[in-house]
C-alpha cells in the first residue's frame, strides 16, 4: 500500500505572532509512504525536487536517515501503537524552498505522519495528529496551517493539545514573498533569541496581536499597518539576514506597503500590500539584495485555504 500527502508551504509570526499565527502559502511538498514488500530493507528515504535547488545545505536539512525529521514523526505514531516502522520508503517531492522561514520542516512532518497514519488504518484523530506534529516541531505556527489551511492563530496546550482559530485574510491584501538565495536554520534564528523579554516589548506584542485579529476582520489598512510590528524575535534576527533593516526602511513610509516582516524564523521576508505597489516592492527589494550581491525569487501569492491533503501520485 501507497500513500502520497500535499502539504502546503506556510508562513509564521506574520508580525506580532512570535509562535502563535501562521498562513498557508501555494507552494508545496508531497510525503509518500510506501510499504515494501522485501523485508529487513528497514526505512529508506529520498528527497526528490520539484522544482527548487536541492544543494548539499538542503539536503543536510532533511537527512534520509533515522535523524531525519519525517522517520522522527513516523516512529512516533507507530510506537504510539505498539509498532517500529519497518519496510518503508518514504520520498519527499520538494517544492518548498529548504530553511528559507516557509515550512518546509513543518510540511514533511505533518506529510508523513498523515501518509503513517493512513497506512496504519487511522488509529489517531487529526488532532492528535496535529499534537504529535507541534510536539516535534516545537511550535504551533507553522504546523498548525499547513495541517488544517488558511491563516491561524494557534496554541499547543500544557497537556499537548493544540487549540486553533482560523481567522479570514482580506482578499484586497496582497501577499509578497521574497526568497533570497541564502538559508537561515530555525535552530540558529531561535539560538539567538533572549531567554526573557522585558515587560513592555510583551505588552507590546500583545497589543498589536489584538489589532491584527481586529485589522483582518475589519479590513482596516491603518490598524493592519500598526498591527504588522514586533518585538519579541525581529530586533534580534534583524542581523542574520543581510539588507533587511534596508528593506523594512525603504517600505516604513510607502502609502500602499502595510508592512515588512520575516517569514517565519527567516531567511524569506514577507510584504503585505495593497495590489497597487507590487512593481515597487519587487524593485526595491531586487535592489537592496542585488547591491549587496544576493539574488532572490520574489512572488506574490494567495493565502492556500485547503491544508494537508491526500493525493494520487
Ligand atoms: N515561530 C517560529 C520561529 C517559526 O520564529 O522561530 C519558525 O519555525
């Protein structure tokens, strides 16, 4: 028996969500699984692309072996019914570029272990699913829309469980993602990351997380533009990734830009806009990376609003 499970990129933090809100993004990854019949080959896995640069970094990211992430969340499930996998190849066709802040992680994770549970005749609901998922991530943001799509807020629970709202993006609004050609690990831009935060940097956050909620239900450019603010992880990543004080700078006082946040832990940067100012981000931000010799893939895309799927492959 074969399984084969798209998952779409997702994008997290958007702002002020450190952790908390994430969207799902019309790029994606496919996780098969595949029972074979010969025994004692144990798991194989391979990464395949489907269309992006697969080089040695990325390939390190996604280890085929019993480090690898996606064996991680297959072993889970299995053990959590009293079973070791065993006789498994596992391919990841990837199309979500590798450690770029657009989740590609989180995707093969919640790929694999919905392909695991399928071949397993379902013993575990989609939110226990969604549990063990944000358990081997670390985190809800990313997990949680590229499991269920759309644009949500969510939260892992003491006991494990995950709580989650979809919330609604006003179509107006157009999504920018810019990709430049150098990856930033989650590991290192969490490394760098203060264990406490001071009071009013919390306070903060809090704030504008309340005005992001009210500025997508509203459709209130103004508030969305006070709202699309951080201080819990950019001032700290703000050095990781090379021009992005110049291109949050160029677009602070651009009348149709609402703002200029990482995507997830980075490398990526995310511009939210009215349609009217797309020339001028891709311009802009071709600009700053290309004086500082970096090349990017800039696209605009819709929120995905289906999460998770199986497919025929
Ligand atoms: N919220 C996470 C972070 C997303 O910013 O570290 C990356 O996995």
């Amino acid at each position: 028996m074969k399984v084969s499970v798209k998952v779409p990129a997702t994008s997290a933090n958007i702002g002020p969500g450190f952790d908390s809100l994430g969207m799902a993004l019309p790029l994606y990854n496919t996780v098969t699984i595949e029972e074979t019949v010969l025994p004692g080959t144990g798991v194989d896995i391979n990464i395949i692309s489907d269309g992006i640069a697969l080089d040695e970094f990325a390939m390190e990211h996604i280890p085929s072996d019993e480090n690898s992430i996606v064996y991680k969340a297959v072993e889970l499930l299995y053990n959590s019914i009293g079973q070791t996998p065993s006789e498994l190849k596992i391919t990841i066709k990837s199309g979500i570029p590798i450690a770029r802040g657009l989740g590609s992680s989180a995707s093969v994770i919640v790929g694999a272990l919905i392909a695991a549970n399928e071949l397993l005749g379902k013993p575990a609901d989609d939110l226990a699913l969604l549990s063990i998922a944000c358990e081997l991530e670390g985190h809800p943001d990313n997990i949680t829309p590229a499991f269920v799509g759309g644009l949500v807020l969510s939260s892992q629970e003491e006991d494990g469980s995950v709580a989650y709202q979809k919330l609604y993006w006003p179509s107006d609004w157009a999504i920018t993602v810019c990709i430049p050609d150098f990856e930033l690990s989650t590991d290192i831009a969490r490394s760098v990351l203060p264990k406490e935060v001071p009071l009013k940097d919390a306070v903060f956050n809090a704030q504008r997380m309340g005005m992001f909620v009210q500025a997508v239900h509203t459709k209130d450019k103004e508030l969305m533009k006070m709202a699309l603010k951080d201080k819990l992880h950019q001032p700290y990543r703000i050095k990781l990734i090379q021009g992005l004080d110049e291109i949050m700078d160029a677009f602070k006082h651009e009348e149709n830009v609402l703002g200029c946040v990482i995507s997830g832990a980075g490398s990526s940067i995310l511009v939210i806009s009215e349609k009217n100012a797309l020339d001028k981000i891709q311009s802009t931000v071709k600009e700053i990376w290309s004086g500082l010799n970096i090349k990017c893939d800039i696209k605009t895309l819709n929120v995905e609003s289906n999460g998770a799927q199986i497919v025929e492959e």
